[in-house]
C-alpha cells in the first residue's frame, strides 16, 4: 500500500494504471538521475480551452523530451489574472473539467505532473498545485502565503492554508466531472512530501519563495526533499529578473533543486508576465526559459545528478546539527524520475511551442538542433514540435551549468512592451494601432516599441513560428500564400498595422513636424500630418457667439485661466481626433476582408457594426477594421499630473504608462544606434528639449515641461520613489532628500521643492483614476487601479508641512551658530600667538565644514 500522511488515507500501487510497464523497463537506468522540465505559458484569464490546449502541449513536449517531472504556472488552466472572476463558481467548475479532460486521456501516464488550479475545499476557495500521474491525482497542495501587496490581492479570492507544520492531509472530495472520468472520489489535501522511487519532490507556490521563512527552507532541512516545485505568476518589473536568480541560488547554496515555472504574456491586464522558467542545482542553473518570447508555450527540460545534490549537503556538517525531526506527511508515488526513451505523442494543437534542452547535444533529430543552452525544435506546419523519429537523448548526462545573462534596461524596455503589445493586439480583435506622432521622446518611444514588435513578429515568422502567422493572418485579412501584399519585413509590416499622425497646431514648430515625419518614414509608419486649428477655432466661437467672451493667452493678455482652457482644448481636440481616425481609416485604406460595401455596411462584423458602443465608440471587438489607440503619457507625467485629463493620454492603452522620461530617453540613444533598430532620427528627438506645444512662442523663449512643471524629470524620478518604494510621506522624503541633495541645494530649496511636489501631487491626483491601463514596469508605477491605491481628494498638508517647516528652521539655526562659532574661534586664533591645542582642534573641522564644498553650503539649484 502507499502511505499517504499520517492520516491514514492510502492507495495501493495497483490503483495507479501502468504506463507500458514503465517500472520494469527503469531498472537498468542509472537512480541517481532525474529528468525534469519546467514551462512558460502565453496563458489568458477564462480561456479554458486555450489554456488547457497550452498545458497539453507542454506536457507533450515534457514526454517528448524524455522527461519525467512536468512543473507548470501558477493556476494555469483558468490563468492567473481572472481577479474577481476566481469568486466565481463557474470559474472553479470550468477549471476541474480541463482536469478531467486531462485525466480521460493517456497524457499523465508515465509523467508526474504539476498543474495550478483552484479548489473548493470544505466551503472555501485555494489556490492549488494538483498533482498527478497514470490518470490518477496523487495530492491537492493548497498555497499556505498569498500575495496581497502591490499589484495583488490574492486574499480576495482565496483562503490561505494555515495548518501547522507537519499536520496530518485531510480528504478532498474530488469534483463530480473528475470522478466520472477516473472513478476517483477523494485525493489527499494539505502539504505532503512526494516520495518517488529515486527522490523526494514538494511544492512551493510563488510567493511562499518570496516571504520571509519560505517553506522550502523546512522541507529541505527537515523533510530531506530534493527537489522543489514551485509554480509562478510573477509580473515583469525593471530588472526584477535579478532578484529570482538570488533567490534561487540562495534556496539551493546549501544543496537541492529548485524548479521555476512561470506564466508568460499578457493575460488580459496590466501585467506582464515574463517567463524565465529555470531549474537551478545547488546554487548553478542548469535550465534557462526565456524572459521574453511571442512562444505560447516553452518547456526547459534538464537532467540532474541527484548524487550532486546528497554529495553537496553530505559535506555540510552544521545541517546534522541543525536538523529536526519534522513528520511531514508523504506520499508515495511510484515513479522513478530517472529518464527513459520518450514516446512521440505530438497532437495537431494549433500552437508554438518549444522545447529547450540541456545539453544541446541531448536533442538531435533529422533537422539540425539550435546551439546553445536553449536548443528548440523546429515547428512543423500545424505549429506542433517536429517530432523526428531518430532523436537521442543523453540520457545519463547531466545537463551543464548555465551562466544566465540580464538584458539592460533599454533591452527589457524594448521587449517587456513590445510583447505586451503583441499579445494585447492579438487577442482584442483589432487591426492595428493608431497613434497621435508629436515628435517628442514619448510617442517616438511608443512609435519605437511598436516597430520593435513588428521586427519580433517577423522574425518569429521567418524562424518557423505557424501560430504568429496564424495570428498576423487573421489580424491583417490576408494569406502569406496567396496575397502579393502581405508584408515581407517588419517595416512593411509596420506600414499596414501602424497609423501615426501628427496633429498640428499655429504653435506647433516645424522641427517636431519634420521629427515625426522623419521617424514614421524610418520604421514605415501609415503617416498623416494635419493641422487642428479649425477645429479648436469651432470650439472658441461657440463660447464666444454665447458669452461673449473671447479667451487670450497669458502673453496676449488673457489670465492664466483662459490661457489654460486654450492649450487643454488643442490637447482634448487631439484625443477625440484621434479616436475618430481610428474608427474610419482602416476603410480608408480598403483593409480588411470583403469588399468595401461589405465593410461600409459592416455585414463583416457580427457582433456589432463599425461605430458600436462596445469597443470606445470603435467598433466590436470581435470584427476586424478598428484601431487601438496608443497613449503617450510617461510614468513622471502621471505622478506629477503634467498631462491635460482626456487628451493624447487617454487612449486604449499605454506601453510606456509606467516607464520614465529618463528611461525612455536612454531607451531612443540605444534604438538610434545602428547595431539595435538603426532609428537615426531618434537622437535629434532626444537631444530636443520636451515641448507640449501649446502656446505661443513668447519672445522666441520655447515652452519646456519642465520649467512648466517647476521640476526636472530626474527630481521628479526621486520624489516618485521615495513616495511609492519607499513609503515615504512629506517629512520623510525631505529627511531623505537633505542628505541625498545636500550637495545640490539648500535645506529651504530641499523643503519648498518637496512641499510644490506634493502639493501638485494631490491637486492632480484625480486625473490618475481616468488614466490609461498601461503596461506595469516601474516599482513607483502611480497606477490608481491596481499599484497605487490612494485617495484623489487631498487636505492641504498643513501638520506635514509645518514639521517639515520646523526642521528645516532647526537645520538652518543649527548651521548659523556653528558658522559663528567657528567664526570666534578664527579670531581668538589669530589673536593669540600661542593658540591652545584645543583651539586648534576645534577650529580645524569647523572651518572644513564652512567651506562651499560642505553640506547645505549655497543655494547652487536656486
């Protein structure tokens, strides 16, 4: 019988169906090997059946490799960014019947898997790791720490395990659909051991690595496991990557493998899920998924010694010592997972996916395997993994350590949105993009990534990707085989999916113009240049043929008020402009099927005719012939409320909502260079000065954002950290900020520069709860949705300010008397011919710290 926990609740091995006699054929491969696979998954919230399409195939891919573990995301079958939707029930019952499908077929059979679904158990909802293997589910692993901070609320839809540990499994009623299926009715709940015939296998589920005690720690020490599961749905954020390989390393310094799934792509929100599936061995990785890929889904299979792992903790003499005898409860599974020739059970599923291999040499078919750590095999027509009939596997080899490498931060800029973008496009409905090109560095920027995703899309397709050319098939309307105008490179791809124009005013300079002209002809933009002034001249007549009131600019007399209305209403001019080009000029342009009667009468779009309500006054999203509209709005725009509410920053969504003008900047010199994107007219953008063009020139003096704003972008980046990173209100930020900048200004300038922050902060926070969804990239993201949850109406500070007030008057007081101090000493000094040691002593460092180098000396930023 195999002993299931302290419980009591057991199976025999003969409940377990048998996989070709898969126990007897093992006995001669080496038992210290284990053949394991982790995955990235292109998942999409309540997309049951392309999610389970996508597990499928990874479990495919996993056997077709030889493998024996199969490690997936986090709740992989509904996807993880269903939010409100997991207080669903129906969410939970789609879910368990994908497992049932899973469970009628021989896919498990042979191959331990790992699946993320959530569970009803005892009238409360889990987010669960299910584990099974031959038809059968071994153990439901709840997650014992949720993730409820920043972008996630976990404890909104689950409960959390709170069992101690070591505590007994308790029965899981297993769904109907799934007990139809395997005539199974009940499955062992809580956290257990997976004792295989070779090695011993537990789960960790995303944030428990994250938290400060991390279950791992126990089960490695006390419960003797090997290896570690741990299913992921981790955002991207700048450079985070860095923080998983320290973790992982740190998990495994003191011997053990760790297996790293992790979700990829957009699901449906403001997150990007950035892939990286890694398995890592005592502190080296030995698997490397990639961070960012158009792959729906990628599996990373390894071989590892498990000899390594026991010799490497053998040697360690404090782990006797610190050791305890923990009665985790275990399972026994009777599966050794040291490899064993795969079957080839590749189905027709129309995806991309790919295996990568450790080593290379272990994947070699008819057609030549890639070089390198993240060997693939081809796809063949229908998107499925060639599957040749002579592979080898290196069966006895332990895969080799990888160095794994971290892109720059302009690398991660120009792939985390561009991916973000694509699967965003393939997944609305839409046709393309529209985007209002100023010329300035933000929608150059945005202009950018769109070209960049245009080159990844390409050259996915010229790399044998079926599923992208399925999907730019159906976005365009058009055949790669038959079409003479389908597009042969990215620019020509740019040219059919990228509308940009620039939309002019009296005040706009013919340098922008030029810019935008410049920049659209590089990366091959649909590009229109007009001029907005009749219809900002309607909007001035209506009100004065009513009024009588004729607003002026502030230079031409008129108050500040009426000099604000006239560059907001060119702002919000732009916004509805912009929306109605992107509903008419895919019908301008004759794209789309049909034939242009087909699409005036809109007979093309069942669900709904151009000009319907339920896409922004676009059309539906489920007919081709409309365009996303792109914002332009950066992350410093956004915390400093620099944009007009319901202009060019109102949009479908925001690929650099969340990204920093000094971000974006670094990001055009990298694009400009030839050996990136090779875009020369991006250096003029980044050297000009940032515009909005809104007024007129005054004495030839140019409008600049940020003399406008009464900040630079780099003080901007400082306050939008410390506010949000650092959890700093008023009087902690200038408590930092009088050290960080006790070179640059004074303790007054310090404090009225921080204080004009925050006052401009809560008088413009309103405009962040209309804001654009954008991409999440930055960790002082102002986001109101998710990120950043705070008020919009705000008191005016007044405790804040005045303790602010009071120190800097202490600081001030303080410097004043050690400046006449050192003044009186200077002068008893040169008075006296024989000055006291003492005086000397003190006279030295006083008048050191005088000096215009020394803390809060002048006012030089004034």
């Amino acid at each position: 019988m195999a002993v299931v926990g302290s419980s009591g609740v057991g199976a025999s091995h003969s409940s377990f169906p048998s996989a070709n006699g898969w126990i007897g054929d093992e006995q001669d491969i080496q038992e210290t090997l284990a053949r394991v696979s982790v995955c990235n998954l292109n998942q999409w919230a309540l997309d049951f059946e392309g999610n389970l399409k996508r597990v499928v195939k990874s479990i495919e891919l996993a056997k077709a490799a030889g493998s024996k573990l199969r490690v997936g995301s986090e709740l992989e079958v509904p996807g993880y960014g269903c939010e409100d939707h997991f207080l669903e029930t129906d969410t939970i019952t789609h879910s368990w019947e994908c497992v049932a499908e899973l469970l009628a077929s021989d896919l498990t059979d042979g191959i331990l898997c790992d699946i993320g679904v959530p569970a009803a158990h005892k009238s409360l909802t889990y987010n669960c790791r299910v584990w099974i293997l031959n038809r059968r589910i071994l153990l439901v692993r709840p997650k014992m720490v949720m993730a409820d901070d920043l972008n996630y609320r976990e404890s909104r839809y689950f409960a959390r395990w709170d069992r101690p540990v070591g505590a007994p499994l308790e029965e899981f009623r297993v769904p109907l659909c799934v007990s139809k299926v395997t005539g199974q009715t009940t499955a062992p709940f809580g956290v257990a051991i997976l004792e295989c015939l070779n090695t011993s296998v537990a789960s960790e589920s995303c944030e428990e690595l994250w938290s400060p005690i991390p279950p791992h720690i126990s089960l490695y020490l006390d419960g003797g496991v090997e290896i570690i599961c741990n299913g992921n749905g981790s955002h991207y954020e700048m450079q985070k990557l860095a923080r998983r390989y320290q973790l992982l390393r740190q998990s495994t310094a003191h011997g053990g493998v760790y297996m790293y799934s992790n979700q990829i792509g957009c699901d449906g929100g403001r997150l990007y899920f950035d892939g990286s599936a890694m398995i890592c061995v005592n502190g080296e990785f030995v698997g490397l998924g990639k961070q960012f890929s158009l792959d729906e889904v990628e599996v990373v299979t390894s071989t590892i010694d498990l000899s390594e792992v026991r010799s490497h903790r053998g040697a360690s003499a404090t782990r006797a010592q610190q050791q305890r005898a923990v009665p985790y409860p275990t399972v026994q599974v009777p599966l050794s997972l040291s490899p064993s020739p795969p079957p080839v059970v590749f189905s027709s599923l129309f995806l991309s996916g790919c295996v990568s291999c450790a080593p290379p040499s272990s994947f070699v078919g008819k057609r030549e395997a890639q070089e390198g750590p993240d060997c693939r095999s081809t796809m063949d027509e229908t998107g499925s993994a060639a599957a040749p009939l002579d592979i080898q596997f290196g069966w006895t080899t332990p895969s080799p350590v990888i160095v794994p490498k971290l892109l720059s931060r302009e690398e991660e800029i120009a792939w985390g949105p561009a991916c973000w973008l694509w699967d965003y496009l393939r997944r609305s409905g839409a046709g393309g993009f529209f985007l209002p090109l100023s010329g300035g560095a933000d929608s150059s920027a945005v202009a950018t990534l769109v070209a960049f995703m245009c080159r990844l899309v390409m050259t996915s397709i010229e790399q044998g990707n079926a599923a992208v050319l399925a999907e730019l098939e159906r976005i365009l309307g058009k055949r790669r085989d038959r079409d003479s105008d389908f597009p042969a490179d990215a620019k020509e791809l740019c040219h059919q999916i990228l509308h940009t124009c620039y939309m002019a005013t009296t005040h706009s300079s013919e340098q922008t113009r030029q810019l935008a002209g410049q920049l659209a002809s590089q990366i091959g933009s649909y590009h229109l240049a007009l001029t907005i002034d009749t219809i900002t001249a309607a909007f001035t007549s209506v009100l004065s043929s009513e009024t009588g009131l004729v607003p002026r600019f502030a230079s031409q007399g008129g108050s500040m008020t009426e000099d604000l209305a006239l560059q907001n209403i060119q702002a919000r001019s732009r916004m509805v402009l912009a929306y109605f080009m992107a509903q008419l000029l895919p019908l301008v342009r004759g794209e789309g099927p049909g034939t242009e009667a087909e699409r005036r009468q809109g007979s093309l779009f069942p669900f709904g005719k151009p000009g319907g309500p339920d896409n922004g006054g676009t059309t539906s999203r489920r007919g081709r012939g409309y365009l996303l509209v792109l914002g332009t709005a950066n992350v410093d725009e956004g915390l400093r409320g620099y944009f007009t509410k319901y202009d060019a920053s109102s949009a479908d969504l925001n690929p650099i909502g969340s990204i920093s003008k000094i971000d974006l900047k670094s990001f055009l010199r990298w694009a400009a260079q030839p050996e990136n994107l090779g875009l020369p007219a991006l250096r003029a953008v980044v050297d000009m000065p940032p515009t909005a063009e809104l007024r007129p020139v005054d004495e030839g003096k140019q409008q600049t954002d940020e003399e406008e704003m009464g900040m630079t972008y780099e003080e901007l980046g400082w306050f939008g950290r410390l506010r949000k990173a650092s959890r700093c209100g008023p009087f902690s930020m200038l408590k930092r900020l009088l050290d960080a900048w006790r070179d640059r200004y004074s303790p007054s300038v310090i404090n009225q520069k921080v204080q004009y922050f925050f006052r401009q902060y809560a008088r413009n926070r309103h405009k962040m709860c209309t804001i654009t969804p954008a991409l999440h990239v930055e960790s002082y993201n102002p986001d109101d949705n998710r990120f950043d949850l705070r008020p919009f109406l705000y008191p005016n500070f007044s405790r804040q300010f005045l303790s602010m007030d009071r120190l800097v008057l202490s600081i001030e007081h303080t410097a004043q008397d050690q400046a006449f101090t050192t003044s009186a000493t200077r002068a008893s000094f040169s008075s006296s011919c024989f000055p006291s040691p003492m005086a000397s002593e003190r006279g030295v460092p006083l008048a050191c710290s005088s000096s215009s180098d020394g803390p809060f000396s002048s006012d030089t930023g004034k």
